[in-house]
C-alpha cells in the first residue's frame, strides 16, 4: 500500500504543479483552490508512505514522478519544445525512479 500512497502523492504532485500555470498567480479563485487542494494530497499521501518507506528513496521518488509528470505534460499539451536532450535526461530519471522501487 505504500507505493500506491507514493504513486498518488506524486501524481497529486504533477496536479499542483500543472495547476499553478493556470492559477494566474493564484488570482483565479478555482484553478488556485484546485492546487492547493492538491498540494495537500500530494503531501498528505506522501506523509502516509514515509511511515512505511525510507525517507531517502520516498522523496527521490515523488519528486521524480512530479519532474517526469510535468515534463510530459508540458510536452504533450502545452507543447513545450524538446530536444533529444531533454528526453534522455527525463529518461534517466525514470531509470532511478525504477531502480530505488527495485531495490527498496
């Protein structure tokens, strides 16, 4: 159950960070109420995963599905420019997310 704590804190985590470009500086009262919202969830899972899993590789995790999360998002619907670059390095990133799961 705690990587599916985890695995929601970080798609929580892609949520907010997805839902800040659209708050306008949090002036827009319901994107900035959907982001915080998700803000808490996202910490609020990922405070439930840490009481079975170590801090090092939880963190490392969450923070990576968020990176990888908004890279892809910003990709895919914003259709923010990518290079070659940007994916190995996002590639990369999935192989330690892979890794601290296999060896955790």
């Amino acid at each position: 159950m705690r990587w599916i704590y985890l695995l929601f804190a970080g798609f929580s985590e892609v949520g907010w960070a997805v839902g800040m470009k659209y708050t306008d500086g949090f002036r827009k009262i319901a994107p900035s109420v959907i982001t915080v919202a998700l803000m808490l969830a996202s910490f609020g899972l990922l405070s439930m995963a840490l009481k079975e899993l170590p801090l090092s590789t939880a963190y490392a995790v969450w923070t990576g599905i968020g990176t990888v999360g908004t890279f892809l998002f910003g990709f895919f619907v914003l259709h923010e420019p990518a290079t070659a670059w940007n994916g190995l390095c996002v590639a990369m990133i999935v192989c330690g997310i892979v890794g601290l799961k296999l060896l955790a």
